[in-house]
C-alpha cells in the first residue's frame, strides 16, 4: 500500500504514542537524543499497529529470525561489509557492548512498554510456553523497532555523557540502515488471525 505522502507527515513523536509509555511519562533531565528512522521503518511502525489494534491480527511467535539472532546476524554483516571504515578491535567490542545492552533493554522493556493491549494475551501464552527463554529469544523484527522509537525516552533517563549518546545514536543508525535494507526478510509478510476465544479475551482484559 502506497503510504509515502502519509508516511513523511508522521513524526517520531507520533509514532511513539503508538507504543505504550507508561514507565517514561516522567520529565527527565538526561539528554535529548534523537534517532533517525527511515520512512520505509516508519511505514512498517504503521502497518504494524494497524494491524494489530485494528485488524485484530498477531505477530506469529516465536519469530525467525529473533531479536537475538538479528543483533548476531547485523554484527556479522558489519563486520564482513567493504564499506566498514577501519576495522579494529576496539571498534568491535564498542558494538558487542552496544548490541548486549540492546539486548538487555529489549528483554526488560518489552513487557511493559512494548506491547499493544491486544498483545499482552500472547504475551502471557509465550511466557508460559517459553519459561525459560527471554524475550529476545522470541520476538523479532517488529518488536525490536519499536524499541527504537522508544530509546530516546530511556536514554533520557541515562546519566550517560555527550560522546557516549552519541556513539550510541550513531551505532543505532547503523542498526536501523541494516533492518532497513534487509526488511523482505526481517520481518514478516503475513501476521496470524486471532481466535475468536483470543479476541474474548483481550477485550475482556
């Protein structure tokens, strides 16, 4: 579906209000960094919440690839790219480093700030399916996206210093340019209809 004139109106802000934000309604003093999404990331931040909150849909769980193996997949498409400016191993522990506490924010994050009401159903099941794996080892693509619109407020709660955004926020560009470029495969065509029992139940909770 042709989205472009639409697309380039919606601002990041908007985009978040997508995203439940109830741990980050807070003002915060930390630093103010912004994180540029491409427009087609933002047409797929839309068609997801339009799917889910109006057409009643579900992303298929556990996802392939999941977050985890997304993250390992871009370290490895980083690091055998041509267009990398000079490789070190300093450079390559800065990414390790960046993709673990990606990594950790996604886990903590996802369940209470990452899931739309008509989710947290599913949510439940994975947890009861899945004990023992995290959420990273779940969820995938869609999911991981709307982490980014959200790392503004959480690096807002950071005491994190001017260089440090910074590599952060570059760092998270590349991540997004890599999900951008790869995005037939990411993340997914299709999502699952809801059972009616399902669609009981949301509403209900």
């Amino acid at each position: 579906r042709a989205r472009e004139s639409s697309v380039e109106k919606v601002r990041e802000e908007d985009l978040a209000s997508m995203v439940s934000a109830q741990a980050f309604m807070n003002p915060s003093k930390g630093p103010d960094v912004k994180i540029p999404i491409p427009n087609a990331l933002k047409a797929q931040l839309i068609d997801d919440w339009e799917r889910i909150t109006k057409d009643k849909l579900l992303v298929s769980l556990p996802r392939t690839p999941t977050v985890a193996g997304l993250l390992e997949q871009y370290k490895e498409y980083r690091r055998a790219s041509k267009d990398r400016r000079r490789p070190g191993r300093r450079d390559d522990e800065v990414v390790d480093e960046i993709i673990q506490g990606l990594k950790m924010y996604f886990d903590k994050a996802l369940g209470n700030v990452l899931l739309y009401r008509f989710e947290r159903h599913q949510y439940q099941q994975i947890r009861e399916r899945f004990p023992d794996k995290v959420a990273s080892d779940v969820y995938g693509a869609e999911h991981l996206l709307r982490l980014f619109v959200q790392m503004p407020n959480l690096i807002a709660h950071t005491n994190m210093d001017d260089d440090a955004v910074q590599l952060l926020r570059e760092n998270l560009g590349e991540i997004l340019k890599y999900m951008h470029r790869f995005m037939k495969t990411l993340f997914a065509e299709q999502y699952d209809n809801a059972s009616p029992a399902y669609v009981a139940i949301a509403k209900a909770s």
